[in-house]
C-alpha cells in the first residue's frame, strides 16, 4: 500500500492500519486463533497494528504480540495506555456520552508502570508508537507527556501520540515532546474534527489516526440493530428513531458505491484517504476477507464529482444521535 508518514518526521506506515479492538468481544465473539489469524495477516500486509492496554485489560496487546512472533516481529505497533481496569489501581472517572464512565490515570508514576506492562505483553523492548488514551482531568496532560517522554528517552518508545484530546490539550502536549499521531474519531458520520482539531493539527505538522472510519461498522452496510450483548448497544446512533434516521440518510452512499464498482466500506475508507496525505484511517474486522476488502480501499481513485456527492450526502452534523465524546 502507499505509505503515509506520522508527522513531519515520524515514520512512514501503510495509508490504512489495522484496529485491533473488534478482537475483544464488544461487536460479536472471536476466537483468539482467529484473531491471530487477522491481526498476523494485517502484518502481511503492512498495516500498522493499533491496540491498547485497556482492549481486554491487556488481552489485546496479548494477541498482537503473539502474532508478533507468528510475524518475526517486523511490524509497526501502536498501543495507548491510560484506562484503568484494575480496582487497585487509583484513577479519575471519565464520563462518555454512552451511558457509562471510564477510570484513567494519567499520573507519571502510572504511566511507567503501564508502559512496563505492554511491553511484556507485546513481547517487544521498543513501542512504536504510545498513544495516551483518554486525558486525564485530574493530572495536565503536559506531565502525563512529560512521562512518556521520559520513556522515550530510555528507548522504550520511539514515537508518541494523543488519543480523545482538543486542539488546546494537543498544542501544550507538543510543547513538552513533538507528536506524532492524534488518534480521533473521524468518518462520513463523524466530521467534528474538520472544524478546529484537523487544521491545528496540520499547523503542527501532526497527523490524524481515524478511529472508527466505518462508523462502527454502520458505513459498511451494518445498518441493523445490534445484537444482544453488542457495545454498539450503548451508542444512540444505532438505537431507535437515530438508526432509522440514520439508515433513510446515508442509504444513498450505498447505491453510490454500487455505481462505482466499490464496496460501501471502500467508499468511506477511500473518502477518508481523499481528505489529505495526513490522515490514516485504522478499520477493524475479524473477518480476513473484511481485512483484504479495506486494504484494497487505498487504490480506489475518487473523482472530484463522485467526491462532491459524498460530501451532499454526508455532511456534517448529518447523523442522528450522540457521539462517545
């Protein structure tokens, strides 16, 4: 695939990475064979591999190692740190707007422990890129950074980013280490970051990891209610009069990407590609014909009409329901 780089002098990794969190049960079970079937073909294929501590409490950096191995640890990881699971760990609490709240502990002391901890799990002695998961209100993110520079320092990171932050908490975390990467939500049914995040971003030199590109899989034509014990369960965009709204409002892309000869998953994954060099979207799937399908999203070429459709039919503000921050 065409490679992207992070930041102005980070490295250069494949134009569509590989989120790992789908592995973890929230969308549907999976099978760690299964997952370290997918997660190894990623590799394959030169996908940057994005996971966290806080996906399974560690499970997930768990299976992105050993498929690390599988791979002769020759692959770019991107893990985050931050979220706490552990009841004896202190923390401050997060609220989303999905009806529940996280712990995260941005402290310095935290941030070396946890960084320990994945590089146990992911069998490796550098991270390649250490995301900060969510901020933590009770600690500024200048010493939460400060920390993880610190751990640069020591060769056990060589890049950071920021994962859930504003333009403002970017800007001062930029000031104590250069970053690389901020991870946001960024898709057709999500473009708040367009506004303010997105061009401060590109004032800094620093580039943007979409999460969640496929709108939690609703861009790829999961435009049904979700299943019993489904985290997207939590999420008003899949409940109720939102789902049905959402399902009248961005039905057009899909007879769109029809008329292309592209899968609707191709179609949001190469409009995302098409907003800049910068941005670097990370879909997740446990299906290895879902894997291929996305990485094959890189060499669709949009016209400036096709392109011009899209932005009709999926413009900001267009879907119904809240968002997780």
């Amino acid at each position: 695939m065409e490679k992207r780089n992070l930041g102005k002098d980070g490295p250069s990794v494949a134009a569509i990475g590989y989120g790992a969190m789908v592995l973890e049960g929230y969308y549907g079970q999976s099978d760690d064979a299964q997952g370290i079937a997918t997660i190894a073909e990623a590799m394959k294929l030169g996908m940057m591999i994005d996971t966290a501590d806080g996906y399974g409490n560690g499970h997930n950096e768990e299976l992105v190692g050993r498929a690390l191995a599988q791979h002769d640890g020759k692959a770019f990881i991107a893990t985050k740190l931050g979220v706490v699971f552990d009841e004896s760990e202190e923390g401050t609490e997060f609220p989303t707007n999905w009806g529940f709240s996280l712990t995260v502990n941005g402290r310095p002391e935290y941030v070396s422990k946890a960084i320990d901890a994945s590089l146990r799990r992911l069998g490796v002695d550098t991270i390649d890129l250490l995301y900060l998961h969510f901020p933590d209100p009770a600690v500024p993110i200048e010493e939460t950074v400060g920390a993880m520079a610190e751990a640069v320092g020591a060769g056990k990171v060589a890049y950071l980013g920021l994962s859930n932050v504003t333009a403002e908490q970017t800007r001062w975390a930029h000031g104590v280490h250069p970053i690389a990467a901020v991870q946001y939500e960024y898709s057709l049914w999500r473009r708040e970051v367009e506004a303010e995040l997105l061009p401060s971003l590109r004032e800094l030199g620093i580039s943007l990891v979409a999460w969640s590109p496929l709108g939690a899989g609703f861009l790829a034509g999961a435009m049904n209610a979700p299943a019993e014990g489904d985290f997207r369960q939590n999420n008003p965009r899949f409940t109720g009069k939102n789902l049905t709204a959402n399902r009248d409002r961005f039905a057009p892309l899909l007879d769109l990407a029809r008329e292309i000869g592209a899968t609707p998953a191709q179609l949001a994954l190469s409009w995302l590609l098409h907003q800049g060099a910068d941005i670097i979207p990370i879909p997740g799937t446990r299906q290895m014909a879902h894997l291929r399908e996305n990485a094959d999203a890189e060499a669709i070429t949009l016209s400036a009409d096709v392109l011009a459709q899209i932005d009709r039919l999926a413009q900001p503000g267009a879907t119904a329901g809240g968002t997780l921050l």
